[in-house]
C-alpha cells in the first residue's frame, strides 16, 4: 500500500467513527415502550417503572419482555430459533426488539415523539 491509500482509508475510518458518535450524542432518551403482537397494540409501557410483560400470540406463541433500569429486553420466547433473546436490551427513542416467528415487536418512544392534532 501506497503513503496516499494509508491516508484516504485512515481519513475513511475517522470519518465513520465521527458519525457513529454523532448518532450517539443526538439520539434521544426513550420514555415508553410499545408493545405489539401482530396488528394488536398489547400497551404502552413507561420505561421508569420496572414490569413484566407477558405476550400470548397466535397458537402456543408465548414471549416475555422485561422493562428494569430504564432498558427493556426479551427475556423469554418459544419460537424456534431463540434471536430475539440475544437482542441486546433497547432504551433509545426509535430502537426495537423483533420476534418474527411469534409477530412480536417493542419499539421504544421518546417523551417528544406524540403527534399534535395538526398531523394526521
């Protein structure tokens, strides 16, 4: 490698960490979690208060989502391949869990993301 391509892919990996650390500092705190099993909202949950949420799907589908410490993650889930327990937790506004198999989705909501009644 040339002095030239040793600069540009150092230049290239400065400028991704700078925006990596961007995302960071200006991605919001979350306030709530949303809780969906298919099409169904099961609740919004505040993610100061520690709780338990259990999710009874389709079928035999069964998965639990723990809100503690301001963090929610999926603590168990019967679907065959088990991904979405090795989701690391969620607390940011606009992160979410996924369990495909059992239609499962929680997605985290900053205190700012209400709609006014002028969107529709």
């Amino acid at each position: 490698m040339k002095r030239n391509d040793l600069i540009l892919f150092g230049a290239i990996v400065i400028f991704g960490l700078a925006i990596l650390l961007a995302n960071a500092a200006l991605q919001k705190p979350g306030a709530t979690a949303e809780v969906v099993s298919g099409q169904t909202i099961i609740g919004t949950y505040e993610l100061r208060n520690d709780c338990m949420v259990v999710i009874e799907g389709d079928g035999d589908a069964r998965n639990v989502v723990e809100i503690s410490d301001g963090v929610a993650k999926m603590m168990e889930s019967n679907c065959p391949n088990g991904d979405c327990m090795s989701q690391r937790g969620i607390s940011r506004a606009g992160q979410s869990l996924v369990c495909l198999p059992n239609k499962v989705l929680v997605r985290i909501e900053g205190a700012g993301d209400m709609l006014d009644s002028i969107v529709h």
